[in-house]
C-alpha cells in the first residue's frame, strides 16, 4: 500500500510538472520574444535577443491602444464585479436562508438551466439588449454581465450559506434585527471566504471575457482588451509585426499577475473554505 502511494505522489507530482511547464514555457518564449526584432524573429524563433527592444512595448501601447481599452476593461470589470457579486450574494441569501413559497420551484428552475448550453440565449438575449438600447454601450455590458446570474456561482455561495448555523439569525430577529441587517450584518461576514472566492472567479471570467464585449461592442473606442488585442492579431495577416504583438500580450497579463501577487494568499484561502463549507 505504501509503495502504491508512493507511486502515485510520483505521477501526480510528474503531472503538475508537465502542466506548469506546459503553462510557464510559452509565456517565457513570449517574454524573450517581445524583446527582440522582427527581423531577428523571421530569421530563428528560438534564438535568445542579443539586445533588449524596449520600444517594441511602447510601439504596442500606442499601435493597439492598449491604454484605452485597458480602462475600458478596468470600468467593465470593476462595477460588473461589484454589482454582480452583491447580486449574487443576495440571491443565495434568499434562497438558502429565507423560507418562502415557489422556494423549490426556484431552485429546481436553476438547476434545470445547467442542463441548457449558454450559446442558446445569446440571440434572444442580443434582441432584448438591442430592444432597450444597451447594445455598443459599455455600461449596458455591465448591466448585462451583474443581473445575468451564473449557476455555478449562486451553486457555490448557496451552499457555503446554507451551512451556516440558523441559531445566529434567530438570535437577531429576536433582538429586533430586520432581514436586511441579519443578511448584512451576520451572513455577508461569516460567508466573507465563500464571498471572495466567487469574486476571484468572477473577476477572472470578466477580465478574460470575449464573446459578450466582441458581440456587443461595435465602437472600437469602447473595445475591453480581449476585443482590441483579437483586432490586433486579425492584422498580423497584413503586417506580421509579431514581436510587438508579444509585447502587447505581456502587457494584456500584467494586471492578472499583480492580481494574483497581491490576492494569493486571499485566494487560497477562500477556494479551501469555500470547499470545506459547501
């Protein structure tokens, strides 16, 4: 049995290795990449620079336009984190620590929905977004992306509430709390973990998200970052300018880096509790 495990701890370990390195390599080659020049690209893919390009980053930041559609992004990621997350935080509540009539029928309904492919609501949801205005319009993307509630997350965050003692909400309506002062003062702080851990996901499907801003977005001014760097590398067919490309996509990763350097910690922790407590 000991040499089983042995065995085992050594394929898993070999798997992570394979999968970091399959992950860590091309964002490497990248990085040396974008410090070369194009020339020098064409001419051998593999060599190491002989002189580092610095202006090829600058050449990216003003070619693609990168500044603006970084603050693009930074407004379309933000409000739709924030809103969304406090949506989705109420709904949970409501339906795991509220007792009301059509409660099942809700829940059923949701669960129902997993069973159906997204791409099967993007027309009548393009018809409802242009029925009222909102398509080519960075803020009806966010009011798209926060009332738009995901399964999966509600799934999550319900299940991390429902765990949650009803004694302490029963404590408090006996004090005199009201529901919202139960919802914001006792469930939003013991579920901060599984909270933060929805968060963490949402952020990174928002920031990484393509389809709805290259659907809805037509004004190349308003263009997140996933759109303006899929324009950029629709005109590498003309131009082949690719070192520049590479350092516009070393760009494009920065703030997920600084992201996970600063939240790395908060992030551990929240999938581990979040797990434990669903």
């Amino acid at each position: 049995m000991a040499e089983r495990r042995t065995l085992m701890d050594g394929v898993w370990r070999l798997l992570l290795l394979l999968w970091a390195i399959s992950i860590i390599f091309p964002v490497i080659w990248i990085l040396y990449q974008s410090f070369r020049t194009n020339a020098a690209f064409f001419q051998d893919i593999w060599a190491l620079p002989t002189e580092l390009r610095w202006d090829n980053y600058s050449k990216a930041w003003n070619d693609y336009n990168i500044g603006k559609s970084l603050a693009n992004t930074f407004y379309y990621v933000g409000v739709s984190l924030v809103l969304g997350t406090f949506l989705t935080t109420l709904n949970a509540y409501a339906l795991t620590r509220m007792n009301f009539r059509g409660r099942k029928l809700i829940w059923g309904l949701i669960m129902l929905s997993l069973f159906l492919p997204g791409i099967n609501a993007l027309v009548p949801q393009y018809i409802l977004m242009k029925t009222l205005h909102l398509t080519n319009s960075l803020t009806g993307l966010v009011i798209l992306d926060s009332f738009g509630e995901n399964v999966f997350f509600l799934m999550l965050l319900g299940g991390f509430m429902s765990s949650l003692p009803k004694d302490l909400e029963e404590s408090a309506f006996m004090d005199g709390a009201s529901i919202f002062q139960m919802f914001w003062r006792i469930i939003v702080p013991l579920s901060t973990p599984g909270i933060v851990t929805v968060a963490i996901f949402k952020f990174l499907g928002l920031y990484n998200n393509f389809l709805g801003p290259f659907i809805y977005l037509g004004d190349p001014s308003k263009y997140t970052i996933g759109v303006n760097m899929y324009q950029a590398n629709m005109k590498m067919q003309y131009t082949s300018d690719w070192v520049t490309m590479f350092a516009g996509v070393i760009i494009v990763m920065i703030p997920l880096i600084i992201f996970y350097m600063l939240f790395q910690k908060r992030i551990m922790e929240g999938a581990t509790m979040g797990s434990m407590k669903g």
